[in-house]
C-alpha cells in the first residue's frame, strides 16, 4: 500500500536508506545454509515504503524491490498487505491488487491489519474473496503481529512440513491410548484402566458391554460409546 495511503505517520524503518534492514550474525549465518539460487531475503514493494511493519521484520532480512506483490516472501511465495480503516474506505482497492497478482505465485497471502473496532463484515467478504481467489487469509491485530507473520513465512520457505506438524509418540502405549481415547468420553484414566484389565487393544475390542461395564469408572455411557466405537 503507498504510503499516502497509510494512515500513519511516515516513520523511519531501519535498513531503509541503505535498501536493507541489517540482520544479525544469527540470521546471516541461517540464509547462508538455505537452497543456493533462492531469495535469501523478502523483497517489499516501494508502496510499503514507510509501513510500520517494516520495523518489525527483524528476523530475516530485507530490501525494496520492482515487485507487484506487497512482499515476496520466496521464489513462489507472496502477501498482499490490508488496513481493514483503509479497506472501509477504498473496497475496490483489493479487487485490482489481487486482479493484478493473478495467479504469478503458488502461494498467495492476504495480511489483514484489523485496526477497525467492528471487522464482521468487512472480515467475512474478504474470506469469500480469498476463497474465489485462492489466498490464504492471515489476520494481525498489531503491527508486530503482522511483522512476525511475515519473517516467519520467509523463515519456514525450505523446512520441511513435518517440522510444525504434531509430534507424536510411536510406543505401543502411547498409540493404543491415542485410539481409546478418540472415543467420545472416554479419557486417559480410562484408557489405562482398560488395558490393566484386559492387558491388551485386542482383548479390548473383543470384550463384550458386560466386560466393560466392570472396569471402575466405566459407566453404562462410556460403555456404550466404547461399543459404538469398536463398531
């Protein structure tokens, strides 16, 4: 967005009169380790030139480039940057950005500064036009907010996915109480109550109602809810 259309003070960002927000030993020494060829940096159109964002990109570097994007966060990846104050007052504004950004990049971000005190609206028509488009929506209620939403696209662009996926353990245990327990009302305690008794998932499921109404602390719901399961 330009900065005549901010409505902020033009602030100094630091990094911007030399075209580069000076990164730390840490960050340099992390973009030295990432895919040779690739953008070790965000690039940020000239229009954010003077976005309070900016000052909270500290993680990653960056420097102002020719790009149609607000922010290029990778080789196929950018955002478009929202105020929902400016939205209420220019809706065709984010029409022609996103007509113009098209499909160039795989992913396509839409950051939404939500600085109203009523966003319902104005939220629910841009999740539809986010659906129609094919963006992520991603909402930032602070300037820091959407700063580290940025760095962290641009932090994650070569780590694998099972690096934010669940953790989950692979003993026996750990799984068998992973399956009781995704039966409604049926907890931890209960988990291992049932194997104590029947010592094996096995045994469990081939325990008739009468078997497992014994157990204590399985009343006649649980019961019937561990029956359902099996089935």
């Amino acid at each position: 967005m330009a900065s005549d259309e901010i409505s902020v003070p033009h602030e100094s960002v630091s990094g911007e009169s030399s075209g580069q927000h000076l990164p730390t030993s840490e960050t340099v020494t992390a973009a030295a380790r990432l895919i040779p060829n690739q953008i070790n940096y965000i690039i940020v159109s000239p229009k954010q030139r003077g976005n309070p964002v900016l000052k909270f990109i500290r993680s990653v570097p960056w420097e102002f480039g020719d790009i149609v994007p607000d922010y290029q966060l990778g080789m196929s990846a950018c955002a478009l940057y929202l105020s929902l104050r400016y939205h209420n007052l220019n809706p065709n504004y984010i029409h022609e950005r996103l007509k113009q950004l098209a499909s160039s990049y795989q992913l396509r971000v839409l950051l939404v500064q939500v600085d109203v005190k009523d966003p319902y609206h104005a939220l629910k028509e841009l999740a539809k036009m986010c659906i129609l488009a094919d963006c992520t929506l991603i909402l930032a209620f602070s300037h820091e907010e959407a700063g580290r939403y940025l760095e962290t696209y641009k932090a994650f662009e070569n780590k694998p996915a099972d690096l934010i996926m669940e953790k989950t353990e692979k003993n026996y245990l750990a799984k068998v109480t992973e399956a009781l327990t995704s039966v409604n009302k049926v907890n931890k305690t209960d988990s291992a109550t049932l194997l104590s008794t029947f010592m094996s998932f096995n045994k469990i499921v081939e325990a008739s109602e009468d078997e497992l109404s014994l157990c204590p602390g399985l009343g006649p719901q649980k019961v019937v809810k561990c029956d359902r399961g099996r089935g």
